[in-house]
C-alpha cells in the first residue's frame, strides 16, 4: 500500500505501509514518507523501546487512518518494525 492511496482510505482502515519517518514535529508525531506523498504518524513514546533511527531507516508501520474534518489525515501506530 503507497501513502498516496491511504491518503483516499476511510477512516480506521488497516493499513501496511513502507517507508522512512522524516522528522519529528512532537507531541508523538512525525512525518513519514514513502516517496509517493508524506502522511502524519502518531507512535506513542512507549512503543519506541529505545530504538532510534534515521531519515535513511527504512521502517514498516501497520495501524490505522485517522481522519477528521478539521485536521490533515494521519496515521496511528499500532506496531513499527525497522527493516
């Protein structure tokens, strides 16, 4: 699955996705990217277990779209692996 498809996805649908987080942007959110559009992700702090990485990390996230009218879509963490 591309981040430019999930982008379309209702809200709470599963999704796979492969690619890098960009950066932080707090408060549990960073931008991922996959090369065919950037997305928001929420991980919670306690899911990081110590594990670090970088722009270049390639990363598998699984969780769901969360959408709301008043904000840009975003995604919610439920596993992220580092590839």
């Amino acid at each position: 699955m591309k981040v430019k498809d999930v982008l379309n996805l209702k809200d709470d649908s599963k999704v796979i996705l492969k690619g890098h987080i960009l950066n932080s942007l707090g408060d549990e959110k960073y931008t991922f990217s996959d090369g065919t559009a950037e997305v928001i992700v929420e991980i919670d702090n306690e899911d990081w277990a110590g594990r670090e990485i970088t722009p270049d990390s390639v990363v598998e996230i699984f969780g769901e779209v969360d959408k709301d009218f008043s904000k840009p879509t975003k995604i919610d963490v439920d596993l992220f692996q580092i590839k």
